[in-house]
C-alpha cells in the first residue's frame, strides 16, 4: 500500500457545525502533514506530527484541531469555522519527520463552509 | 528569507513539444529539492527528487530535473510533451535550513495545445 487515503473527498459544513477530516496510511510512515490548499495558490502548511507527537502548529487558529489516534491516522477536527477556511485540505505522510524523504499526498478533501 | 522561486505562472506548449519549467530557490548549502504535480481538485503526486549524487535526476512519466548549485536552480525538463500532462506543477524545497519543512514554490499551470 502506498496511498495516503483522505475522507470524506468533499464536505459542506455551516458555521455552527462539528466535522472531522480524516487521514489514513500504512506505509509505516511516522511523520503526517496536514496543509491547507487554496484556489490558485500553493500548499500551506499546517500542522506536522512526528511518531505520533504534534511538533509544529504553524500559529493555526484554534477552531482547527489535530488528532494522532495512532501512527496510522490522522484527524482534523473542525468547529466553528468561517467561509475564508473553505480550501482543499490536503493530508500527507513520509517515512521520517524531515522533508528529506520527500512527502506522500493524499487527495484532498474539498471544504465548504457555508 | 527563505523563498522558492518558479517565475512562469502559466505556459503553453504544443503537444510533441519539449518543456521546460524553472525553479529557483533562495539558499541552502545542500537543500534537498522536489518536483509535484497536481491535477485539478487532485493531490499533489511526486515526480522527481534530488538529495545528493548525480544533478540529473530522472522521474515518473518520462520527467527530468537538472540540479545547477551555481545558479540555485531545479528546472523540470521533458522532451515531448503529451496532452495528460496539462496540470500544476509545483517546485518544492526543503532540508535544515527550510526548517525541515516543505517549502512550495507558487506553482506553474502547463496548458498543451493539440
């Protein structure tokens, strides 16, 4: 297996609603990335985790938040978001926590935020 | 600052045309350099990378990219360019000094007319 899979692949969600973004792999890798892709614009990053750890918040607003159940999944808990965080999250793994390994991406899930 | 340069936002070529697209980036004694493309509403898919070794590194579909760290360049190179590959290719850097994080470039369209 070398696919990093993401669910669901679209979400609407209103303001005042809860939803998480989930991210899986089995590739053995221990560190997972989740960034934020807008229109026309490159990946940003978001969170990394590392062997299961959160090692960088890249100052994400609070409404968003990271989950490493183990070392194959990844969540992303959303609450309370607003329209300007509608953007295709993008999750990804690699074997170590530096970009030396080069990163595996999954598909992306498209968000909406009505 | 650091910085991932990829000077043409959008080119066009003729299909069976050779292609070549730049990237720059700003320092890094032995930066460790990548080449992703993204198809629309896709993932990002990784094309080639270079640690160390050789500077011409061969990589998926037929894709090429030269390492020149005189000129702190990643130009992606391909002879003949087939209508599948009209996507967004990103240039993407990383190592210690980037933190150990990915650093994108902001991405060139590549349009292939018949």
């Amino acid at each position: 297996d070398t696919e990093v899979t993401q669910t669901p692949k679209h979400l609407v969600m209103g303001m005042t609603n809860k939803k998480s973004l989930k991210c899986e792999q089995h590739m053995g890798h221990r560190a997972m990335y989740w960034y934020k892709q807008k229109a026309k614009k490159p990946p940003e990053l978001m969170f990394v985790y590392s062997y299961e750890k959160l090692s960088i918040n890249e100052s994400v607003p609070s409404r968003f938040s990271p989950e490493c159940p183990n070392s194959s999944l990844l969540n992303l808990h959303l609450h309370a978001l607003q329209p300007e965080d509608s953007a295709l999250y993008l999750c990804a793994s690699s074997q170590r926590p530096t970009s030396a390994s080069g990163y595996t991406f999954g598909s992306g899930t498209r968000l909406t935020v009505v | 600052a650091q910085s991932v340069t990829q000077p043409d936002i959008h080119i066009t070529v003729s299909e069976g045309a050779s292609l070549e697209l730049r990237c720059n980036y700003s320092y890094g004694a032995t930066p460790y350099l990548f080449w992703y493309v993204q198809s629309p509403g896709q993932g990002l898919q990784l094309l080639l990378k270079y640690f160390s070794g050789d500077t011409l590194v061969q990589g998926i579909k037929g894709f090429e990219a030269e390492f020149k760290r005189s000129q702190s360049s990643f130009n992606l190179r391909k002879p003949s360019v087939h209508w599948s590959d009209a996507a967004e290719y990103f240039c993407a850097v990383g190592g210690a000094e980037y933190g150990n994080k990915l650093v994108f470039g902001a991405g060139t369209i590549l349009r292939v007319k018949s």
